[in-house]
C-alpha cells in the first residue's frame, strides 16, 4: 500500500491459513511515488471497494463473489478445411454502382431509422387527427348552443404564447429558407429585369383612365425619349461667338490698365533702440545716481526729439500725399465719367435695336446673333421641356389611377359591409347596392406583358398539346417542369383545407338549429334589442351607401378637373410643336449658312492672334527703348561728371586750362579718324597711304598741328604731370562713354524704326479686322433676313385681334404686328418708366447745373483767400526775418540730432571712465590695507623669533652647566636630570622647527 498498488484475497470458509494467501488480486493504480493509500473502505451494500491515494486520485472497484468471478475458458482452434484447391473462387462485384458492405450496412441503418420515424409521424397524425375530431366536435356543440352562450374563438385557445412560438419558428424558418435561396432568388431576380429592360421598358403603354359615372376619359402621352443629338450638347453652351468676344473683351480691358500708378512714399522712422540698451545698461539695483539721471533725461529729450521730428515728417509727407491724390484725382477740361462711359456702352450692347427686323438699319447685339450651337441649344432645351411637362401630367393621371384602385378596393370593403348588415334585415328594407366599378383593359396595359398563374397555365397546356403532337410517346420536358411547380401541393394545405370544410359544415348546421331555435317567441326585452339593432342597422346601411356614392362622385370630380387641366395644357404642347418645327426650320438654314460663318470668324480669330502678337511686341520694343533711353540719359549724365571733374582738376586760372582742354576734344577727333581711316583701309587695302591722311585745313581750325597736340608723351612746359596724366585717362574715360553712346543711339534709332513699322502694321491688321467684323455684322444681318422670311404659326383668339380696320377685321395681315401680351405690358411699362427717368434725369441736371455755379463761386472765394493769407504770410516773413523762408524746412532740421547724440555719448563715456577710476583706488585702498597687516604679521613673527632665539641660547648654557658640574649633591638625581635633558631637547627641537617655519614665511 506504500507504493499505491492494491492487494485483493480471496477469503474461504476453512479459515485463513498460509496456503490461502498465496492467490491473490494484484492491481497498480496509484502513483508509485506520492500514492499511498491514505484510505479504503466498502460501500454500504459491500458491492463495491473505494480507495483514496496520496496523489489525489480515488478509484472504484467491484467486489464479485465467487459465482460471479467469470471462469476460464479455453479456445479450441479448428483444424483446417480440405478440398478448398477444387473449389471455385467467388467472383468479384464489378458493377461500379454496387453497394459495399458499408455502404449496405448504412443503407439498412437508414432505412430502420427512416421506418421508426414515420411510424412515429403516423402516431402524431393518429392523434393530431384524434384531436381535430375532437375540436371539431366542441365547435360543433358551442354552435349548437344559443348566441348569447356560444364561446369565442379566442376562448378556445389554452395558451396564446404557443402560438407565439409556433410564429416564431416558422418566421425563422422562412428566414433561414430565404438565406439559402437568396443567390438564387437574386439570380432570377437580375435576370427577370435584364428581360424586362430588353422587351418591355422598350415599350410605351398609353393609360386611359375612364370616370365612373359619365364616359370622361383622360389619356397619357406617348413620350418618346429626346434626341440624343441635341442633349449631349446642352451643358456646353461655349461657342467660336463667345471665344472670340472674350479675346476682344481682353483685348480692350488690357489696354485700358496700362496706366501709371504713383509710389508713395512712407517716412522712415529712425528708432531709438540703442539709446534704450543704453539707458538699460546704465541702470544699477541701487539708488541712480545724479549723473545717470541727467544723461537718462538728456536720452527722453533726444527721444522726443526725433519722436517729434519723425511725426512732423510724416505729417508732411501725409500732406503732399494728400495734395499729390487731389491733384491727380482732378478731372481734366475734356474729362468724361469712366462709370457713364461704361453704362452707356452697355447700354447700347444690351439695350438692342426696336426697330422692325425687316429694316435694313436693324443692328444685332452679341447675344441676339444666332448660330447652329445655340439654335440646337434651344430646341433641346424646349424639347425638354416638353418632356419634362408631359411627363408630369403622365404621373398625375397615373395617380388619377391608383386613386381608381385604392377608391374601388374601399367600394368593395363598403359593400361587404352593406351586405354583412343587410343579412341581419328584412328583404323589403334593402336599399339598392351601388354597382361596384370595373377596371378597363387600357386603364392597367402593363398586366398585357406580366405573366400570371392562369397565363403559365394555359402555356403549359399549349406546351403540353405541341408536345403530344410531336412526341406522342413522351411529354416534353416543359410539361414536366410546370407539373412540378404547380401540380405539387404539399399534404397540410389539404389538411388545413379539410377542417376549414369541416368548421364551414358544422356553421351551416349550427345554423339551421339556431333557426330551429329561434322559432320560440323572444321576450320583450329581445324584441327591444332586436329593434334598436335594427335601427343601427339601418342608418349603417343608408350611411355606407352615401359613403360609396361620395367615393364615386370625388374620383369623377377629380377626373374632370385633370381633363381640363389637360385640355389646356395640350394647347400649350401644340404651340410648342410648332415651336419645334419652326425651330428646325431655322436650323437648317443656319446648317446651309454654317460654313461661311465658321470662315468669317476664323478670319476674325487668325486677326486677333496677329493683332495679339504684334501688341506684345509692341510693348517689348517699347520697353527696350525705354531701357535705352535710360541707358543713354546715365551715359551723359557720365560726361558731364567727366567734365566736372576735369574742371575741378585744373582749377581757376590755369594757364594750361585751353592747351588740356584742346587735347581733351581734339585727342578724342584724331582717335575717331584714324579708327575711320583704319576702317577704310580695310575696305580698300589697295589704295595708298597719302590718300588717307586727315584733313589738315579741319585740324588746324580745331587748333594746334598734329605732331603737337596730338601726340600723348610730351608735356606742355610748365604744366604737371599729374594734371596731364589725369588729362589722358579722362580723354580715355570720354572716348568710351562717346563710344557707347553712339551705339546705344543707333540702338535707339534701329528700334523706334521697328517700333514704327509694327506700329503700321498694327493699323493695317485694327482696319482688316474692322472690316471683316462690318462683314460678320452684314452676314448676321442676311441671316437674320432669311429667318424672319420663315412662316411661324401663331394661334390667335378673337379678342387678341386688335389691328381692326374700321371696327373690322382685316384681311391682310402683313403689316400687322405680333407681340406676346408679356412684351406688350413691358413696352406700355417701359413708357412709363422713361418718361419718369426723364424728369429724373432733368431734375438731376438742373442740380448739378447749380452746384456747379456754386462750386465755380466758392472756387474763387477761396482762391482769394488764399492770395490774401499768403501775402499776410509774407509779410510778417519779412518783417521777422528780413526774407522768405521754409517752414518746413526749418522744422524739419531745427535741431542737429547728431550732434545732440555724440554729447550724450561723450557724457557716457566720461562718466564710465568715472566709475571706472573710482573702482580702481578702491581696489588700491584695500590693498593698501591688505599690505600693512601683513607687514605688521611679519613684525610679529619676527619678534617671536628673536625671542626663540634668547629662550634657545639660555637653554643652552643651562645645557652646559649642567653637563660640566660634577657636584656630589647630583649624583642622587641622575635619572631625573636625564628626564629633564630629553624634556629640554625636545623643546629645543620643536622651537627650531618653529623658527624654521617662521623663516619660509618671512622669506
């Protein structure tokens, strides 16, 4: 039990002895490590053994009696059969669609599960169909019994949550169907619309709704879907027209910016942020002192001082801007209203021309001109329209219909109604029932293409009739496939079908009795009750009957309204037919027109490209000759600083001055030539030398020969060679700003020609395009011509005809005029409106006439005044100063700000140098102090010393005495003078140490 393992010995009825315990049961059960057995004990029937280990393990084992112990058995193996070579050999199953044995063993299981289970289904329906019976007995007897007793259905159920349950289920049960079916339901689904998109949303049902009581009738329009001509064009409203009017808008807007915008200058404001470091650095945590107070407030006054010098400099400024924006703003003498200038010429490019279209004077604006883009634009647009209004009317009478049904679905409710109350009164009381309407065919003809059960079925049976035709030993597999579906219904709807007989049956009967019943005379309190049901009855049934003819008589209301809105709107539809077919009239004559248009506006496009090109040239050749100018303006403005100087360096009174300034200006001649000759040299290498030589005669006018004046290595006596030096590099200096020049003005020259030319060019290409406009303008107006030669279909009523001819209606009407009664009230209001904008405009000027007088007087008012405030100021000029004098000016540089500042620097630095000087003998001081205490340690230390040097010398002669003295009286203390001798030595050793210190420090 140690190791965990479990003995078992069979007990006899002998006793125990040795033999006896030789057999036994032996079992290792648990750990042989960690499970002893803790505990063993018997069930309380000794049927069983429990025992319980260390290792948390408990095991269970049956106790048998010797009855029960199995015995042994021994197995006998059979010899083997002989003969077996002569038999035959089982064949083998070949047949691929054979059973294997476990396919068979399966199949038997199957079937044995499938036969227990419908022998159970066949006991559910036994009693299932036990308890119909019974159900159908109790409805039965309730029916028997009188109507005052009879039970409701309700109270028949024993618990409503079963039912509940049972909904639930079959909810979930229809879910679960519908997820497994739901790829395919949305295949067939997808390809039953692919159907009806290819077969019959290609058709168009015409819907006619009938009234109920009259034979109105309204119909639907048959639409027809718009053009896709004209509709893929509609978004895009940008024409050659449009392209060409915004490059000539651009055009114009770019020449009208070119102005000159003046600069403004903003006064420069001079901070003070160095005098405010300043004034930081010089604050101190302690009290300032007198003298950084005074340098701090010499800071604010120089602070205030350029704070007022800028304000006042600005405040300057600000005025010439002022006077400078006021002088420029100042219209001139000829000046015209930029803002009129601008409303007149929209005015007369949006007012148009109300002269007949027929006149030869009539001009056409930008957007009245006409072209294929924009006549298609609009019959698109209008076929849209008539689309979208057809359309809508189509919804409205589709409503009108499902009005119908929805109206026919409450008759048919109302007169069930009616006939449920007049089962309950007599036959002489019955009003007559109002007949129930009927749908017509053409009110729903889309049920024409929608196949229903009875159409399936009559499919079938053709099917079926081909089939037998053509395949009279077997049907055809659609016969099979409609069979399927529709001939299969499964075994609980006939169930269901049976008891709804049954409980029809037992209804009848119960009937039949109740009348049997009822046959007994009714007490005075049935008859009371019977009579005011009666009267209920009564008044539901007249009430009802209205109800049903308020229905009938509300649709035909409805339809009769949408019949004349309708009618009225087919008028409008027919206008906009003829609308239509004038307007593709008009498009094919803009087709025929089309291509000579198309070429006057590429020629018109090609003008302004060119026109485009040569104005950008333009303004570059027109920059470049500014750049030119500018160069040449710096180039002299170079010479005469050359002349200056060359002034400045001879100085006054030079006796040199006509001598340097002849080399100067001949110099500069010579040096022209000979580049001249050396030019002409090249052209003609074969002529001599003596031909050319400079003109003497033109050189001696220019004074001096040529071997004195122009020769650059001598000197005039008397004169300086630095002068004559400087002389030559200026004469240097002027020949290449007189080179440059030169060919920055025939750069000018050579520009301002091509400016010329293009500027030419530029009228030429301005005067073509005028007169391929004035033809564009000329063909418009053909155009316009040959679209106003088209008839248009006008319809007119009588009362519209006002062009009468002594109370009578013309004949002719070619001079007649047709306007829309919109145009005519526009024109009658826009009389009104001029004649009012006139006065208004009158009333207008006569003001600006008087402000003008007014203004012209107070100009000269004020004019006056200010002659006589300046001579006031002049005078009083001349009486304080003696002259005239600039005010602004003299407040500008009343004060020298400069200088003001290097003052207060110059006190800075002093007074830094002051603190600086004043550091330093402190610093003296205390060293100074510092000196003569170390002095004074010094002098003590050496008095110290010199005091060792006694106390050292006293030590030893006593030394000395006492090692020469033999006395008897110290013979008996010889071990205390020792004592005393090594005592002195040590001291002695230790003061020298001492004085030896004290000497480092002194050194």
């Amino acid at each position: 039990m140690q190791d965990g393992s479990l003995r078992a010995y069979p007990l006899r009825e002998e006793g125990l002895s040795e033999g006896a315990l030789k057999d036994y049961w032996y079992l290792n059960v648990h750990d042989n490590d960690n499970g002893q057995i803790r505990g063993i004990c018997c069930s309380h029937d000794d049927g069983c053994l429990i025992t319980c280990g260390g290792d948390g393990n408990i095991f269970t084992f049956d106790l048998l009696s010797e009855e029960e112990v199995p015995k042994e058995l021994k197995v006998t193996i059979p010899p083997p059969r002989r003969g077996l070579e002569k038999e035959k050999a089982t064949e083998d199953i070949k047949d691929p669609d054979a059973y294997t044995i476990e396919e068979y063993k399966q199949k038997k299981e199957h079937e044995r599960k499938m036969k227990e289970a419908e022998e159970k289904k066949n006991k559910k329906r036994e009693e299932l169909s036990a308890l119909r019976q019974d159900f159908v007995f109790l409805l039965q007897k309730n029916q028997e019994l009188p109507k005052h007793m009879q039970l409701h259905r309700e109270e028949f159920e024993m618990d409503r949550r079963i039912f509940e349950e049972l909904d639930r289920q079959t909810l979930q049960r229809i879910q679960l169907v519908q997820k497994q079916l739901a790829w395919e339901h949305e295949k067939q689904f997808v390809g039953l619309q692919k159907l009806q998109t290819q077969f019959r949303d290609a058709l168009e049902f015409t819907l006619t709704v009938h009234a109920i009581q009259s034979n109105h009738q309204i119909s639907t329009y048959s639409l027809l879907t718009v053009s896709e001509k004209y509709a893929q064009n509609k978004k895009q409203e940008d024409s050659k027209g449009a392209v060409l009017k915004e490059k000539w808008t651009a055009l114009k807007e770019a020449e009208q910016a070119e102005e000159d915008i003046s600069r403004e200058t903003s006064p420069v404001h001079r901070g003070s942020v160095a005098f405010e470091n300043e004034a930081e650095r010089l604050k101190t945590p302690d009290v300032r002192k007198p003298t950084t107070r005074y340098i701090e407030s010499r800071h604010q006054k120089i602070r205030r001082l350029i704070e007022k010098y800028d304000a006042l400099k600005a405040k300057i400024m600000k005025r010439r801007a002022e006077w400078h924006e006021l002088y420029k703003s100042k219209p001139r003498h000829n000046h015209e209203n930029s803002k009129d200038a601008e409303e007149i010429k929209e005015a007369r490019e949006n007012i148009g021309c109300y002269r007949l279209k027929s006149a030869t004077n009539y001009t056409l604006t930008e957007d009245e001109r006409i072209n294929t883009e924009k006549k298609m634009m609009q019959l698109a647009i209008l076929e849209d329209l008539i689309h979208k209004t057809k359309v809508n009317m189509n919804k409205e009478i589709v409503s009108l219909r499902d009005l119908k049904v929805s109206t026919i679905d409450e008759i048919k409710s109302l007169v069930k109604e009616v006939k449920s109350i007049q089962a309950n009164l007599d036959v002489s009381e019955h009003l007559p029932i109002p007949p129930i309407p009927q749908l017509h065919p053409d009110e729903v003809p889309e049920k024409i293409v929608e196949c229903s059960s009875d159409v399936l079925l009559k499919f079938k049976e053709e099917q079926e009739a081909k089939a037998k035709l053509e395949e009279p030993l077997e049907g055809c597999p659609s016969s099979r496939a409609f069979r399927h579906v529709f001939l299969q219904t499964p075994p609980l709807e006939e169930g269901y079908a049976m008891v709804q007989a049954g409980d029809a049956s037992a209804v009848v009967t119960g009937k039949q009795e109740a009348f049997e019943m009822e046959k007994v005379e009714p007490t005075e309190m049935e008859l009371e009750i019977l009579k005011r049901e009666k009267i209920k009855n009564l008044y539901l049934q007249e009430t009802l009957i209205k109800k049903i003819n308020t229905l009938v008589i509300n649709f035909d209301a409805e339809l009769r309204l949408l019949r004349h809105k309708k009618l009225k709107m087919d008028v409008q539809m027919k206008s906009a037919d003829l609308r239509c077919i004038t307007c593709c009239e008009e498009l094919l004559i803009l087709k025929k027109l089309e291509i000579h248009e198309d070429l006057l506006e590429e020629q018109i496009c090609a003008i302004i490209n060119k026109q485009e090109d040569i104005h950008s040239k333009l303004k570059s050749y027109l920059a470049q000759m500014e750049d030119r100018k500018c160069e040449i303006v710096m180039l002299e403005e170079r010479e005469k600083a050359l002349y200056a100087s060359f002034e400045a360096s001879l100085g006054e009174n030079n006796e040199f001055a006509d001598v340097l300034t002849d080399i100067l200006k001949k110099e500069v001649e010579y040096v022209m030539k000979e580049e001249e000759r050396r030019k002409a040299g090249e052209q003609n290498e074969n002529e001599e030398e003596d031909d050319e030589k400079p003109d003497l005669k033109t050189d001696e006018e220019n004074g001096g020969s040529e071997s004195i004046v122009f020769d650059d290595s001598i000197c005039p006596e008397g004169c300086s060679d630095d002068l004559f030096l400087n002389t030559i590099q200026l004469r240097q200096q002027r020949i290449g700003i007189e080179k440059a020049l030169e060919e920055e003005k025939k750069a000018a020259a050579d520009l301002k020609k091509e400016y010329n030319a293009l500027a030419i060019k530029a009228k030429e290409i301005e005067i073509s395009l005028d007169r391929t406009n004035r033809e564009l303008e000329a063909f418009q107006w053909e155009k316009l011509h040959k679209l106003n030669e088209l008839d248009v279909v006008v319809p007119l009523r009588l009362h519209q005809v006002q062009c009468l001819v002594d109370g009578e209606m013309p004949r002719d009407f070619s001079q007649a005029l047709v306007f829309t009664n919109q145009s005519l009230q526009y024109l009658q209001k826009r009389i009104v409106d001029l004649r009012n904008e006139k006065i208004m405009q009158r009333e207008i000027h006569k003001k600006a006439k008087e402000q003008h007088k007014q203004l012209l007087q107070d100009k000269k008012e004020m004019e006056m005044e200010i002659q006589g405030l300046e001579e006031r100021c002049n005078n009083l000029m001349m009486e304080k100063f003696g002259r005239l004098v600039d005010f602004e000016a003299v407040q500008v540089h009343s004060v020298n700000i400069p200088m003001e500042q290097m003052k207060v620097r110059i006190m800075e630095k002093e007074y830094e140098h002051f603190v600086e000087l004043k550091e330093w003998e402190e610093r003296i001081v205390v060293l100074q102090h510092q000196l003569t205490k170390l002095t004074r340690e010094n002098t003590s230390k050496l008095h110290q010393l010199n005091r060792f040097c006694h106390e050292k010398h006293q030590l030893e002669t006593e030394l000395e005495s006492l090692t020469t003295g033999q006395g008897g009286e110290f013979e008996g203390t010889r071990s205390a003078d020792i004592k005393e001798t090594a005592r002195l030595e040590s001291r002695l050793m230790h003061m020298t140490c001492e004085v030896a210190l004290l000497r480092e420090e002194i050194s």
